[in-house]
C-alpha cells in the first residue's frame, strides 16, 4: 500500500459517496475503495488484475 493507492482510494470514496452508492460507514475509507484503487493502479501499468471476491456488488 502506498500514498498513491490511499489518494486514489480516496477519491474513489469520495465519488461512491456523491453518487450516494457508499461502500462502508458514513466516515469510513474501507477496504473496497482501497482494492480497487489498488488494482486500478496495477492495471495502469500494464499489469494483469484479477479480483476474487463474494461481495461483488460493493466493487461496481
């Protein structure tokens, strides 16, 4: 994890929320938001990204 996935993590949450689709608590930069972030960075380098998950609906 570092200061780019957080940033961006970040500004993921703070869209979730405008579009009033949040994926944690009201205060809470949860862990959705900081995986996606993280695969989207992973992804813009060219990397493969796969994400296994039961809880699908929180990373739409």
């Amino acid at each position: 994890m570092t200061t780019e996935v957080m940033l961006l993590a970040a500004q993921l949450w703070a869209q979730a929320r405008m579009r009033e689709r949040p994926t944690a608590e009201a205060n809470a930069l949860d862990g959705d938001v900081i995986l996606a972030a993280q695969a989207i960075l992973e992804a813009s380098e060219g990397n493969h990204v796969v994400i296994a998950t039961t809880n699908a609906p929180h990373l739409l």
